[in-house]
C-alpha cells in the first residue's frame, strides 16, 4: 500500500524513483496526510460509534456472535478487527472511555496524528537532549542558526528556521548566583561562593519566552563551596575558613533549588512547562572519585541487586519534597511542573560510564575515571524516550482543557 501510494504522489510531482527524492520531501511538498494514517482515523472513528450505540442495536449484537466449529486454516492466521483497532489505540495511547464523547474522539485522533509527526521529524527520541532536538536521519538535515546574546559558551542558543524552533542551553551547575573564589581550593577542585537566596540571573532573565524548560542540578554541590544568605556567610563545605561552620551537603542544596523553583513561580510572563529531572547518580566503586575509584561493569544491577548511595538518595529525596512544594504553589498561578524522574532507571546502569575513554589517554584532568557523564550512545537515550512521552501526555493535557473551556 505504501508503494503504491508513494508511486502515485511521485507521479504529481513529475518525479520518478531516478530523482532520488526522499518521500518525507514528497509528502512535504504535496501536503497530504498518509493513507495509513487516514485509514486508522477511519477505522477509529468507526469504533466510536459502535461504542456509543446502545448493545441491543444490531451493530452491538454482532460483537458477541461466536462462530461454532470454526477452524482457521494453515499459515498465519488474519487479524481480526478487533485486534487492529486495540494497536491503533495503543499507538495513540488512547482508552475506551475517550470514544463516548464524539467531538472529543475526534479532536483526540486528529491531534495526535499531528503532535506524532511533529516530534518524529525533530528527533526527540533519540540521542541526548542537544542533539535529540536538531536533526532526524529520515529528513534532509538542517542546521541551526546561532542566535546567542553574547560569545558566553556557557549560554548558546539556536534557531531551526524551518520548524520556527528556537532550542537554548544554559550551564549553571549551582543554578544560583556563583562566585569562584579560588580556582584551586582546599581539594584542587577550586572554592566557591554560592549566593543561595539569589537566582543565577543568567537563566532566570532569559526563560520567559520558551515553552519548556527542563532543569536539573545536583552533583556539583558536593565541592568546596561557602555559602551565603543575604550576602552573610552562614556555612561551607570543606572550605578550611576559620569560625566558618561546617553545613550538611544537602543544606545547601535545598536552599538552593526552592529558591530556582520560587523564581521560576514568580515569574508572571512564563506560562511553560517547567520539567524537573531529578539526580543521574555516579557510580564510583573501589574507592571515591579522588582515590582510585572506577566504573568497569558491562552490564546493568538487577533491580533487587543494589540500591541507592546516601549522598544520591538525600539528593533525590529533596528534589522531590521541593517540587511538591513548587507544583502546589504553582497550581494557585495557573503554572504546570512535571518531575521527570530518571533516578531509578539510572542508578541500574553503571555500565554506561566513560571512564578512562572519557578523555584522551595520559590527558591531565581532574576526573581521569569518569563515572559521571554518560556515554552516548548509551543510557542517557531513556531520558529522551521519557521526555517524549511527557510531552504527548502535556499535549493531550493541553487538548483536554481547550475542550473543557468550550
């Protein structure tokens, strides 16, 4: 059927298979939705009314026939209707309930056909998040524009003009206002000053305008960092001051994420979706980071074989209880945050390290066994098949309150 119908859309352009157009460009420049597509939005739409009809009507009564002393013949038996109807209803993570309303059914399949296609072209499935949103191997490759305010390689932006896309990436590891005090630092890893009451400006100015932001901050809060509140020092972390009191780690870490979520709260012209992606743990064994600790497995723990490091688990649990916090009060301003959580699916691959191939051999660096960053390919590619799932969901979400409204 595919073929046969790409043959024919070819045959309105002029082109032969010799002109060697990628179909995607064909359809593109035609503008036509796939017969597939097409014959499922019938075959659905047919399914919803026969659900709504009463079961004494004759279109009901046939559901429950049952063919006596019926023996299907050799080979692969034939797919009944009801099995089609069941895949295309899990491809379009649709229920049963969702066919009683007609105008709703009808929204909900035209919409998902439309939202299904739009991610695919952008590749959201697969590779980390930069890459996951720039080109896909099924259409010809764009290139973005960089369209960053200044030449900070910490803060880029990029603009994909034929999808009116505009992607950002900004690096703030503390998420607040950060000072480096000394570039060497107690354990060589340099001394910081985090301003935990202050939103790093950076991000905080520049959010507004999206209509997603995902976050995510955990690790470097186990440097050396002095930390102040109102521009007072109330505590550090292996900082070696004197009359300097020693805090615990997640102290800090707490301050500093209920001030991001709070900025991100009081910010009246961002109506986006706010994503939380909780803690990718490390996997260090034989020792720390610092003292000869590596990550060699091949493969996956099983579920009931490990579970999570005091430092990761106190880390997780704090992102959890302040996005709580965060959705409720954001609920009351009409603003929406989802908690993407990766935690436990990433604490199951210590396999999925660089280590020593995280840099070139004999390189001088500070972390030589890498234990973590996250290869790619690799495990990292789960974070966008969630992040894509959300994403359908957010816009069934979307679709549902504009039906409410009506």
């Amino acid at each position: 059927m595919k073929v046969a119908e790409m043959r024919m859309l070819r045959w309105m352009c002029g082109l032969t298979r010799r002109d060697r157009a990628r179909n995607e460009t064909i359809r593109e420049k035609v503008g036509v939705t796939s017969v597939e597509c097409k014959m499922r939005e019938a075959r659905l739409r047919w399914f919803g009314h026969v659900k709504r009809r009463g079961m004494d009507a004759p279109v009901r009564r046939c559901e429950r026939l049952a063919l006596d002393g019926f023996r299907r013949g050799r080979g692969r038996p034939k797919k009944y209707w009801g099995e089609v109807i069941r895949r295309d209803m899990e491809q379009l993570q649709l229920t049963e309930d969702m066919t009683l309303d007609r105008k709703y059914l009808c929204y909900v399949i035209c919409f998902c056909a439309v939202l299904c296609v739009c991610l695919i072209s952008r590749n959201l499935s697969r590779g980390s998040f930069g890459n996951s949103l720039s080109t896909s191997s099924e259409v010809e490759v764009e290139y973005p524009i960089d369209i960053s305010y200044d030449a900070d390689q910490n803060f880029k932006r990029w603009k994909y003009t034929t999808y009116n896309f505009t992607l950002a990436a900004y690096w703030s590891p503390y998420l607040v206002t950060v000072k480096e005090s000394d570039p060497d630092g107690p354990s060589h890893t340099g001394l910081f000053n985090l301003y935990l009451d202050e939103p790093d400006p950076k991000w905080a100015s520049q959010i507004e305008q999206f209509d997603y932001l995902i976050f995510n901050s955990a690790h470097w809060f186990t440097r050396c960092s002095v930390y102040y509140e109102k521009n007072q020092i109330i505590g550090c972390r292996y900082c070696g001051l004197p009359n300097v009191t020693e805090v615990p780690i997640n102290y800090a870490y707490q301050k500093a994420l209920k001030t991001t979520l709070k900025a991100i709260n009081s910010l009246d012209k961002f109506k986006g979706v706010t994503f939380l992606r909780t803690i990718a743990p490390s996997h260090f064994e034989g020792g720390e980071w610092n003292k000869g600790g590596n990550c060699v497995r091949k493969s996956p723990f099983r579920s009931n074989e490990t579970t999570l490091d005091s430092i990761s688990s106190e880390f997780y649990k704090t992102q959890v209880e302040e996005f709580k916090v965060a959705a409720e009060e954001g609920k009351k301003k009409g603003k929406r945050f989802r908690l993407l959580d990766m935690t436990q699916a990433m604490w199951l691959r210590p396999d999925g390290h660089p280590s020593k191939y995280g840099h070139w051999p004999n390189a001088n660096v500070v972390l030589y066994n890498d234990c973590v960053h996250w290869c790619l390919p690799g495990p990292i590619d789960t974070w966008s098949d969630f992040l894509l799932h959300m994403l359908k969901l957010e816009g069934r979400r979307a679709l549902e309150e504009k039906l409410q409204l009506k």
